[in-house]
C-alpha cells in the first residue's frame, strides 16, 4: 500500500503540482492572446515581450519596495508591486494600439499584416526592455518559500516520498483562480463585457447597435495587459525573470490557444492546463514510480522517459501538430467570447 | 481574406518620379558604393567579408520573398530551414567517423527506419479508418506509440555508443566525405522536405496557424541541432569543414602566389585572405545569379502570374479552378529550399556548424526585414534589402554604440547612467530592427523597388 502511496506522491510532486502552477500560468498567457484575437482578429506574437515588460516594472517596483522595507511576508513583495506593472503594461499596449494597430484598422488591412506588425512590435518591446534591465537572470522572490516542505510532508506521513507546494506555486493557483473568476464574471455580466462579446460575434452588427470600436478595442488591450502581467509575474516568481525566456513561452502560449480554440476564453484555461499536463508528464521519468509499483529494474534501467526535457517545448508543437491536424477548431470550437 | 500589400485594392498607387530602371539603377549603384567605401576606409578584407553575407543573405531574402512577395505566405521559421541546410554541410562534407559507425551506425539508422516506418503506418491507419469511429484515434495511437517506444529501444543504447566514441573530437556519426559544395543541393532538399512537412500540416488553415507552425518546427529543430550530438555534435560544434576554395596556408606557401602578392604590394597574409574572399564571392554571385534567373523566370511565367492571382484574391483564384493549397504547398517548398541553399552556402563561408549560433532575431527577422524593406513581390527589390539590411545590421552595433558615447560624452567616464546606456549600446540592434520594419510597413509597405504592375 505505501509504495501505491509512494508513486502517487512522486506523480503529485513532479507533475500535478507544477503542473497546476505551470498550467495557470498558460492558461492566464493564453487567455489574453485569445481576447485580442477574438476581438482584433490576430494572433499577437508581442503578447510574451508584453509579459515581460509588464514584471520588468513589478520587479523594479518589488526592489524599491525591499530597499524601503516593505514586505507582506510571508506573502512575496512581488504581489503587491504588481498594480504598478499592470498600469505600466496597460499604458504601454495602450500607446501601441494608439500609435501601431489603429492605423491598420482604419485600413481594414488583413491579419497577415497585423502578424508582421505585432513581431515588429515584439522587438521594440524586447530591446526595450534589455536596454532597461539587461538580458540577466533575476530572481525577486521573497518571503516563505514553501507552503509545505518536502521533510515536513515526509515525517508527518511517514512515506519516503516528499510533496513539496512552493508558496509561488499556492500564489499563482490562487491567483489564477481569482483573476479568470473576475474575467468570466466581466464578460458575462457587465454591459461593456457584453459588449465585447458582441464585438467578437459579429462586427458589422455590433456597430449597427451602436457599440464603439475604439472603446472595446481598448478595453481588450487593458484587460490583455493585465492578464499578461500576472501571468509574467507569476511565471517569474515560480522560476526566475529572464527576458529572454518569455519568447520562448509564446509557442506553448499560442498552442494553449489554439488547442482550446483561438478566441473562446474557455478553451483557453482548458487548453493551458493540456499543454503545461502534458508537457511535465511527456518529458518525467517514471523510473522510480515503476520501481514502487512493479518493483526496481523489471523494465531495464532506463529512465523511462517518453522524451528528454530538454524537448519540453516540443510537446506544445507536436499537441498543436495533432490539433491542427484532428481538430483545426480547437476543443471548444473557437472564435466566441 | 488574405490581402497582400501588393494587391491592388489597397496598395497605394505607384507615384515614382523617376523612371523605375534609372532609380534602380542608382539604389544599386549606391549599395555599391558603401561597399567601396568600407574597402577604402576600413579595408578591403573587410568589405568582401560583408560582401559575402550580403549575397548569402540576398539568397535568403528571395527564398522569403519567393514564399510572401508571390504568395503572400508567412513564414516565421526561416532559422530552422537555414539550419538545416547548414546541416547538410555537416553531413556531405565532413569524413566519416568509422568507429562511431560500427559501434552503433546499425542501431540508429534501424532506429530511424522504424520511425519513419512508424510515421508512414500511422498515417495510412488514420487515413482507412475514417469510418471506424473511436477506434481509429485508439489505432493510430497504439501505433504511435509502440513504434516510438520500439525506435527509442532501438536508438538509444547504439546513440549512447555513437556519442562515447572519442568525445572530445569527435562523438557522432561524421558526414559521407563528399565535396561541401554538393551540400548546397543537399542543404535544399533537406529544408523542402521539412518545409513539405509543415506546409502539409498548417496549409489550408489560417494564415495564423502556418506562422505558429514555423514558429514551432524552426524552435524543434534548433533543439534537435543543440541535442542530438550523435548527429550534429551538438553544443560541441563541428569546426573544420572542408572548403571549395584554397586554404591560406597553402596559397602562402606557393611561390606563384607570393609572386604574385609582391606585384600587388600587398602583405602575403592580406593577400591571401583577400583572394580566398574573392573566390567565395565569385561562387556565391554564380548561385544568386542562378536563383535570381530562375525566380525571375518563374514569376514571368504563366505559374507566376497564377501565383499572383492566388495572393491578391484567393476566392477568385480558387472560383478559377486553381488548387490554392497546392500551390501554397509548392511554392513554400520552394521558398524553404532557397533558404537552404543559403543555409549550407553560410556554413560552407564559416567553415563550422554551430547550432548555439541560430538566433531568430538574426535568422528570422533580419531576413523578413530585408524582404519588406527592398520591396515585398520584387526579386531585385529582395536583393537589394539583402545587401542594405546586411550592411547596416554589422555596422548598427558600432553606429549605436558611437551614438551612445556622444550623447552621454557630457556625463563623466563612470557615471552610472553613462555605463549603463553604453553597455546597453549592444540591443540597440533588436530595437532599430523592430523600428525599421513597423516604419516601412506604415509609410512605404512596397519596399524600396516595389513591385512592377504586370
């Protein structure tokens, strides 16, 4: 019995656990690339550099916070220098829109053009952001750093296996929860979240019913960069801030989308938490979970690992590989809001 | 619907004062010029080692062009088809490692055998089993599956084996030992063979879904590159390709040439590294002018005024009885082979294969710049971006870094924001890049030479 135990708490630790805090992180990621496409009609390939300027601002303002002193331990100070990286993200998407997409939208120009423009603007971003804080690794989590330590799980239960739940893994889930809570609640119930949906449906008639573009239009760039802080932050005070790996994050971002189905929030969440499961669980090596389950070494001495994690990013391509070909609409067929 | 820059509904008319030809003309004259002038100012090793990369980067620039500027196709994994091309460098020229070979040659061409076997069957189950109703998603994974598990049994301990031979020098399979100029050829077919498989995929989808697929296949097969040492050596890198031209030293050694360096008045070691240039050049120019003959052809032709039709309006084309997908199909092959071409002809100029070095800021971007900035549908528009783009993003670093020192030259030599900004000098290139292409796409989406109305 204990070494059924044993094995589920190695899955618990290595994939269900990260798997939830990675998964959120998508899923906050994916839903802000589904909105802007949903409403602007356009697969925003700046949404990682957007990420990513947004907790550049939350860790400057987290640094300044510590240089004063104040900390919310034992909760990350991160958490509370966030509305400055939200305003920071919301001004700057604001001020892209305002002087980039508008123009194209007047032109009604096609979605291959708003493509180009969005790299475009994905590099002023990024070199913006390394001419602010430099290509290094910086870590900005403080406070407690577990919720529950391995040692502490292990002699309260008696097992040989530790489950570990770091606080910043807690704080995303919660956060995570809380933040699509308020989205869906918005959408759904506010006139202007309507609106928006409207918006998203069907342009022409939206118009007709007297719904302005340019507010919609804004307030999909607010929510977007809101959603995109978050998800950056969250992201950095599980690992650690590193410009350059939020590039990197918009192929398993763009595949929780369109595994979900491009525009459908829902698909979205849903589509997050497919590729953060199955990227943990592809690339684990179930060798010790074999070992308790049918005894060591009965299935050679390999690592049983389906694939190295140095390919973790591999698995978002082939998932989306498999969609694109089985389901070209995504799980929940897409392009509602 | 897909609109392209070019198509005439929403492209701006063309309001050159000069005559196309004449105004041409003189762009190439002036990137001409600035070549020159680096040869006098600099020196002339200099300006032909730039020179080179700008004819490779041109060829880059008219596969690119190939895929957008006829077909309007969006193409955001020009680093991975480049890579492997220079793949193909790796695997033509380089002598092969007979130990490695025989201790697990067998192991890893069974391995990949059965993947492809693997491949192959899971394709045909899923194609039959179109009314099997759940148990064709249960066949095709079963297959998937047991040929994965069975190609990695098969693989991996003669992988093991291929990678412990002799680490250091060398720890993969090595090439065949051929010419590396064949791996041009070479280089090509293995970019269309990927560029067919994506294309296969994420064609006939939206437009979106073709530049998330590149996104993804030009990320796998850096990781591929970076990983798999058996193959490629990995992060170790394979240095010392072979050449198509004369090596230095030997040219140092002969008593023609140093005759001939003496008549010059140059120094035998300038001498040398400047004909070896020149004998890259020569070679490089034969293949544009080759690529660009053969674009130019094909774009006169009937298929290009086709391929015209199908970018500018797609439900028309497709009214007329034209096979959109097909031809997309086509021509992203085609322009994936250009690429590499191109690929394998950088490899052959550094004379190493080092898969750390794919960035797609410089594999990507930069060419797409160059596309949009010489004009988008132009082959010689493609070129000439090519040669500009090249030349500027070498000389950027030191250009943003002289506009650094001047700016701040007010702020004493250790003044922090001083320190910081000229240390920063070196991303000025991701920005300015990023600016290039938004201001072109806004106030001049044709390009430089745009396209000319047939």
């Amino acid at each position: 019995m204990d070494a059924v135990l044993n094995a589920l708490v190695l899955i618990g630790n290595y994939i269900v656990v990260p798997g939830l805090a990675y998964g959120s992180q998508l899923a906050l990621g994916a839903l802000g690339v589904t909105m802007i496409y949903a409403v602007l009609r356009f697969s925003n390939f700046g949404h990682g550099e957007i990420m990513s300027f947004g907790t550049m601002l939350v860790i400057m303002a987290t640094f300044a916070m510590q240089d004063v002193g104040i900390s919310i331990s034992p909760l990350p100070t991160a958490l509370l220098a966030l509305p400055v990286g939200i305003l920071g993200a919301v001004g700057l998407c604001l001020l892209i829109d305002r002087y980039v997409y508008k123009f194209y939208r007047q032109q009604r120009a096609s979605p291959v053009i708003y493509l180009i423009v969005s790299i475009g603007t994905m590099f002023i971003i990024g070199g913006l952001i390394r001419f602010i804080i430099g290509p290094k690794d910086r870590n900005f989590a403080d406070g407690e750093r577990f919720i529950m330590k391995a040692s502490a799980f292990k002699a309260n239960t008696g097992l040989a296996e530790g489950l570990a739940i770091k606080t910043a893994q807690g704080v995303t889930v919660l956060t995570t929860f809380v933040v699509v809570g308020l989205v869906f609640w918005f959408l759904n119930y506010t006139r202007t979240g309507k609106s928006m949906r409207a918006f998203a449906d069907n342009e022409d008639l939206a118009l007709l019913s007297g719904i302005d573009p340019d507010r919609v239009v804004r307030i999909t760039w607010i929510i977007t960069a809101v959603l995109a802080t978050i998800a950056g932050t969250l992201y950095g005070l599980d690992k650690s801030y590193k410009p350059l790996v939020y590039m990197h994050l918009l192929l398993p971002i763009f595949a929780s989308a369109i595994v979900g189905g491009v525009g459908n929030p829902l698909g979205a969440i849903a589509g997050g938490f497919v590729i953060a499961f199955s990227e943990l669980a592809i690339t684990f090596a179930y060798k010790k979970v074999a070992a308790y389950l049918i005894g060591d070494g009965v299935l050679g001495d390999g690592l049983l690992q389906l694939l190295s994690t140095d390919y973790k990013f591999a698995v978002s391509f082939m998932i989306l590989v498999i969609v694109l070909l089985v389901k070209p609409t995504g799980i929940f067929s897409g392009k509602t809001l | 619907m897909t609109q392209h820059p070019n198509s005439p509904a929403t492209g701006p008319k063309s309001t050159a004062q000069m005559a196309p030809a004449q105004r041409n003309i003189l762009l190439f004259t002036g990137m001409a010029s600035l070549l020159v002038m680096v040869g006098v100012l600099q020196s002339w090793n200099v300006a032909f080692s730039i020179l080179n990369m700008c004819l490779i980067s041109a060829i880059m620039a008219l596969g690119v062009n190939i895929q957008w500027g006829y077909a309007g196709l969006f193409n955001v994994g020009v680093m991975g088809f480049a890579a492997l091309g220079g793949l193909a460098g790796v695997v033509i020229s380089m002598p092969p490692v007979d130990a490695a070979w025989a201790a697990g040659g067998l192991g890893v061409v069974m391995g990949l055998a059965t993947g492809i076997v693997t491949l192959v069957l899971g394709m045909m189950v899923w194609r039959r089993g179109q009314s099997w109703g759940r148990w064709r998603y249960a066949a095709t994974g079963a297959i998937v599956v047991i040929g994965y598990i069975l190609m990695r049994s098969l693989a991996d301990p003669s992988v093991d084996a291929i990678e412990a031979v002799d680490p250091a020098r060398t720890g993969y399979l090595g090439g065949l030992g051929l010419p590396i100029i064949l791996s041009w050829l070479v280089g090509g077919i293995f970019a269309a063979a990927a560029a067919w498989v994506v294309g296969k995929i994420s064609l006939g989808l939206r437009a979106d879904y073709l530049a998330i697929a590149t996104l993804g296949i030009s990320e796998i097969i850096i990781y591929v590159l970076k990983f798999e040492d058996w193959l490629s050596r990995g992060v170790k890198n394979v240095t010392g390709l072979p050449r198509p031209v004369p090596y230095e030293i030997d040219l140092q050694a002969n008593s023609w040439f140093i005759a001939f360096a003496d008549h010059l008045n140059l120094p035998l070691v300038d001498a040398s590294s400047l004909v070896v240039k020149i004998c890259y050049a020569l070679l490089f120019t034969v293949v544009l002018l080759a690529v660009l003959w053969l674009s130019e052809t094909a774009l006169r032709s009937p298929w290009g005024r086709m391929m015209r039709a199908i970018r500018d309006n797609e439900t028309a084309a497709n009214a007329m009885g034209k096979n959109v997908t097909k031809q997309h199909l086509l021509v992203f092959v085609l322009g994936s082979a250009v690429i590499g071409v191109a690929g394998a002809m950088m490899v052959t100029l550094d004379g190493q294969f080092t898969p750390t070095s794919y960035q797609p800021l410089r594999f990507t971007f930069l060419i797409w710049v160059m596309v949009i900035a010489g004009g988008s549908g132009n082959n010689w528009g493609a070129v000439l971006g090519g040669f500009l783009i090249w030349f500027f993003w070498i000389e950027a670093e030191p250009i943003g870094l002289w506009l650094m020192d001047v700016v701040t030259s007010g702020l004493p030599p250790t003044h922090w924001l001083r320190l910081h900004l000229l240390e920063s000098a070196a991303h000025t290139r991701l920005m300015t890049m990023g600016v290039i292409l938004l201001l072109v796409l806004r106030f001049s989406p044709r390009g430089l030479i745009p396209e000319s109305r047939r």
